[in-house]
C-alpha cells in the first residue's frame, strides 16, 4: 500500500492524497461504508458503486467470525470473491465489538474471553489468532487487536487498558510480519492510538504508534460517550504526533459535522454505521440539514428527496413518497434512504477534497457545518 499526500489546505491540517492497494486506488479524504458481515444492509454492490460511489468498504472480523465463518471465506477466497466487491476493503479487528459485549467478555494477556451474541457459544480472541483471522478474511487494510474503553473511563482504567493495547499490538506485529498473504496481493496492518480522553495517554500511545512504522496508524476509542470537543482535543492532539507521510483513521465517527471537524484536523479515512442505521429510522443527512421523513410535513410534499443529491434515488423519488413507504413500513424504504445517506456522505468528503484542493476549504467547511446541522 501507498499513499501520497497531493495537497494541503492552507488554513487547517486538511489534507488530499491517494491511498493506492492492490484492490485500486481511493482519493483521500474518504468515507468508508461499513458492511459488518460483508453486506452493507440494503445496499446492493453495484449501488454502491454505481449510486453511493463507494471506493472502499469496511468489513468486521468479529461478525465475519461468528458468521459466515473462516472455512466459508477461505474456501470462497476470501470475502472479496465472497461478496463480490473487486476494491478495497478494511477489516476493523473487532475490539470494539468486544467493548460492547461487556456483560460476554473477559480480558486477559492472553486475549479476550467472549460469549457470542449468536448462541452463546465460547471464543477466544488473540492478537495471533486475529491476525490469522483477518489474514483468511483478506481486506487489504487490517487492524490490530486493541481494546477500546468507554469515554467515561477513569485514568487508571484508561492506562491500564492503553498498555495491553501496546503489548497486544507487538504480537500483533510479529505474527502479519510472520505470515503471509492468503489470495495472492498484499494487506496492510494500521495500529490503533488508544487512551480515551487523557492527553499525556493519548500523546504517549500516540508516539508508541508511530514508532512502529507501519502503512497506516488508526485513532480509536473515540465517538464512545465524551463530548464532542474533547473528540476534537484528542484528535488534533494524536495527529500532531502521527506521521503527515501516512494515512489516519479514525475509527466509527460520526456525523456530517465530525466528518468535516475531523478532515480539518487531518484525518483522511472514516466510517460509521450512521447513514445506513439513521436512515433506516427515517433520518436523511442532506445539504441542508436533517430531515426526519417519519414527520407528517412531508405527507403532502412532492418534491424531490433532494433536488441535486449525489444519487439517482434523490431524483426519482418525492419525499412524500418516501414518508409513505416508511410509515407503510415497506423495505424499499430503507433501501433509498440508505442509499440516499451513503451517497450524501461520499459527496461530502469529494466536496472537502475538491475544497482542499482549491485552498478555500476552511470557509467551506464552517459555512457547510452549520448547514448540515440544521433540522429541517
């Protein structure tokens, strides 16, 4: 993997580049659409191509783990030929999934202990046995084996936790160095900055992370309950810290705005389950704010979902139509809504880059916070 820095806004620490995989290339700053168990929920692969304009997705080891199961994707070659998506995919290494099974897990040196949420049944979870895992899954960006602490955790909690994720991550390192690829082209591993809210934690993992050296570097254990400014605290804190020649990460964040808040302060991948879960429950994400289609003021309104929206569904479809599918509760709903959402969020982050790249992007940006914001 490959990234190469194009441009650099003059007024903040945004940044365009290129990240180039084996898979082809994705134009930084970029939203990841997450696809959990290999599927992005009620998004067909060519809508996701065709209308979301998707480069990359993400994939979760945990989930792919449990179901389909590792003899399936090995025996398919791998969760590329499984879903049939031909680009990049990034697997999350499913420590936070293990964070929000608090009451079915247990952490230790080893690993982590865990009940599935499937059946009950036993596993155990190694930085090795992760790696081997996300070796048989076959993303081209996986990340090491970490784990995330909530943003309410105490210091001691923190540091405690921030520590293994470090000893983890050298197991992790030694066995990616000591295995090799699976389907024929190369994976990068990105190691995760932990250490909740607390700067001299975070500024410490931070520097751990860069020494190692690797193709990317994750920010993690953020979007977990502190408050949105303190995000942004530690996220320009960590960056000042990570290396400008490599790609940053941060990990299930967030809104329009946390989007656009993070780009300013120099990170260049993101994901969310946001768009597709809000969307579902009737939550649109446009241009100009927040649009609830469940309200009733849209009954009787047949405009266009979004005049000029990113993808064909804005068009074609009127919001009162959408409101009646939604209180209808037919599935086609969640579909253009999803799709709908997906869209919105890869045209924004091609809008930041296009900003980026014309030097105006702070402007832009303040003015396009306030306007994605707003309910409508």
């Amino acid at each position: 993997m490959t990234f190469e820095r194009i441009a650099n806004d003059p007024n903040s620490e945004a940044r365009a580049g290129v990240l180039t995989t084996d898979h082809g290339t994705i134009e930084t700053p970029i939203f990841m659409p997450v696809g959990t168990i290999g599927s992005v929920k009620a998004v067909h692969m060519t809508e996701l191509k065709e209308q979301v304009k998707a480069q990359i997705i993400l994939g979760n080891t945990y989930h792919l783990y449990l179901r389909p199961g590792l003899s399936i994707l090995e025996q398919a070659g791998g969760l590329h030929q499984f879903n049939s998506w031909d680009r990049p995919i990034l697997t999350d290494s499913g420590g936070f999934q293990l964070f929000s099974l608090a009451h079915r897990r247990k952490m230790r040196e080893e690993g982590a202990t865990f009940q599935s949420h499937i059946d009950g049944s036993r596993h155990l979870f190694t930085p090795e046995n992760v790696m081997d895992t996300q070796r048989i899954i076959g993303a081209d960006i996986i990340m090491a084996f970490d784990e995330c602490t909530s943003g309410t955790a105490t210091y001691a909690e923190a540091k405690k936790s921030m520590e293994l994720t470090h000893r983890w991550l050298d197991r992790c390192i030694d066995r990616f160095d000591h295995t090799d690829p699976k389907y024929g082209y190369q994976q990068s591993l990105f190691p995760i900055v932990q250490g909740c809210v607390y700067p001299d934690l975070r500024r410490q993992s931070a520097e751990i992370i860069a020494s190692k050296e690797r193709d990317g570097n994750a920010i993690g254990g953020l979007a977990v309950g502190e408050p949105t400014e303190k995000m942004y605290e530690m996220i320009e804190l960590v960056n000042e810290i990570l290396p400008k020649d490599k790609p940053r990460y941060l990990m299930g964040v967030g809104t329009p705005a946390n989007l656009l808040e993070g780009i300013a302060r120099g990170v260049d991948m993101f994901d969310c389950v946001m768009p597709t879960r809000n969307g579902r429950n009737g939550m649109l994400f446009t241009k100009n704010g927040i649009m609830n289609m469940r309200n009733k003021k849209w009954a009787n309104d047949f405009l266009p979902i979004e005049a000029d929206g990113a993808a064909d569904v804005d068009r074609l479809y009127s919001r009162a139509y959408l409101r009646h599918l939604f209180i209808a509760e037919e599935l086609l709903a969640l579909q253009i809504a999803s799709i709908h959402n997906l869209a919105f969020y890869l045209w924004l982050v091609g809008e930041a880059r296009k900003h980026i790249l014309a030097g105006d992007f702070s402007s832009w940006k303040n003015d396009m916070v306030q306007r994605v914001s707003q309910r409508l």
